[in-house]
C-alpha cells in the first residue's frame, strides 16, 4: 500500500515467478486487486 514499487517488483520481492498469478491469488485473499488496494483507504482492526 505505502511502496513506491511497481505491482511486478513486489510479486517478484515475494517468490511469485508470475505477476499475473500474484494479482489472482492478491485478489482472492483481500478481495481486490493490488491496484485498487493500494488507492482504497483500509481499515485495520
């Protein structure tokens, strides 16, 4: 949320060899997708 790294870096920072397969699962488990994630305010409890 708070990176200035691109969606591509970050999967690639986490052991994913496919960007696209990284937004799936992103998506899967939060419900969005990191674009949008990243302009949506979140609320942590």
């Amino acid at each position: 949320m708070y990176s200035g790294q691109s969606i591509q870096e970050i999967a690639f920072e986490l052991g994913f060899e496919d960007p696209f397969y990284f937004s799936k699962v992103f998506k899967k488990v939060t419900g969005q997708a990191p674009k949008a994630f990243r302009v949506t305010p979140q609320k942590f409890t």
